[in-house]
C-alpha cells in the first residue's frame, strides 16, 4: 500500500496542485492531510476546497 502525508499547504493551491499530480503519478492508496491547510497565503478557500476534493476521489 502507498501513503503520502501531506501538510503545511497553508493556502498554496499552485504547490498543492503540483503536490497532488505526483501523487496522482505515483499510484497513491491513500492521503493524509496533517494540518495547516488554508490559514492565510495565496488562495486559501481554494487550497481548502482542493483537500476537500480528495475525500470524493478516494
């Protein structure tokens, strides 16, 4: 089984993206969001919405 833990997004949509396609590439089972998604950066509604998104693929 393949993990990937991810955390500290912090409203960074165009580096999570990026972190999302290897994983896509990789083959991952399973994704674990460890904190700080979305409290301040760039775009955190759509850094929350992306990790939101994961939870309807799986």
């Amino acid at each position: 089984m393949r993990l990937a833990f991810i955390s500290n997004i912090h409203g960074n949509a165009i580096a999570l993206n990026a972190v999302l396609n290897d994983i896509r590439q990789k083959n991952v089972d399973k994704v674990y969001v460890l904190g700080d998604l979305c409290f301040r950066g760039p775009e955190p509604k759509r850094s929350l919405d992306m990790v939101r998104g994961l939870i309807l693929k799986l």
